[in-house]
C-alpha cells in the first residue's frame, strides 16, 4: 500500500492530513462569545464581592484604643523571662487572694458581732445541764432524772 502525502488529494479510504473546511463559523463565534458574557459575569462577580467587604469593614465601628502606656508596660515586662514572669504573676495573684479573704473573714466577722446571741442550755432537762457540765456517767445522769420524774 503506498503512503499517503498531505500533497495528494484525500481518499475515501486514507485519512485526511488536512483540516476540513469550516462551514459554520457563527458556531464558534457564539461559542468564544459566550466564554468571554461568562469570564464577564465572572469578574463582575468577583468585583462585588470585593466591594461588600470593603463595605462591611468601613460598617465596623469598634477601634481599639491603644495607648503608649500600654505598650511600655508590655515592654518593660518582656525583660523578665517567661518563667519569672509567670511565677511572678502567680505569687501576686496568690498574695491578693490571701488578702481578700482575710478582708472577707474580717468583715463577716464584724457583721457576726452585733448579732443577738442568746443563752441556752445544751440538753433540755435542766437536772441534766448541771450533770452535763460535771461529766456525770450517763448512767448516773440517766438514773437521776428518772427519780426526779417520779417526785
């Protein structure tokens, strides 16, 4: 079988080396015309977006207030090293919650003082107060308030 050259004509048998003929070129004119409305739509799109976060930015109205005195105690505090710094923090806090809860007993104290107190006896019989407060065995105590009963 003889090669075929791109010079001769085509067959209907051999493949064509050739491009065939457009026949329709509003075809890829409507396509490449629809690309270019999509990549559009695309970066309009995209632009929007940019603009509603630069919107939503320029809405925000909290703006911290950071003063110099503030970056100077940072800075004075960054001379220690982490741990000293830490250890430093927590002996405060540990001396300000001493203090706190001794300013609290103190004050609970204070409110507790004027209160009414009033004076009453441990046990409800009142033979048994005395034998109580002498340490009397119970037993003595138990037989000594039934012979009270029974007078």
């Amino acid at each position: 079988p003889p090669n075929p050259t791109p010079s001769k004509a085509p067959s209907k048998y051999l493949p064509s080396f050739k491009r065939p003929p457009i026949k329709n070129k509003e075809v890829y004119e409507r396509l490449h015309g629809d690309h270019k409305k999509q990549k559009d739509k695309y970066d309009e799109l995209v632009r929007m977006r940019k603009e509603a976060e630069q919107n939503d930015v320029k809405k925000c109205t909290f703006k911290p207030k950071i003063t110099k005195m503030d970056l100077g105690v940072r800075a004075e505090k960054s001379d220690q090293k982490v741990w000293e710094r830490l250890y430093d923090n927590r002996v405060t806090r540990a001396d300000n919650k001493k203090n706190l809860e001794e300013k609290f007993a103190k004050e609970e104290n204070e409110a507790l003082a004027g209160l009414f107190k009033p004076n009453v006896a441990k046990h409800p019989n009142a033979a048994c107060n005395s034998a109580y407060v002498e340490k009397i065995p119970v037993w003595d105590r138990l037989n000594q308030s039934a012979a009270l009963k029974q007078e």
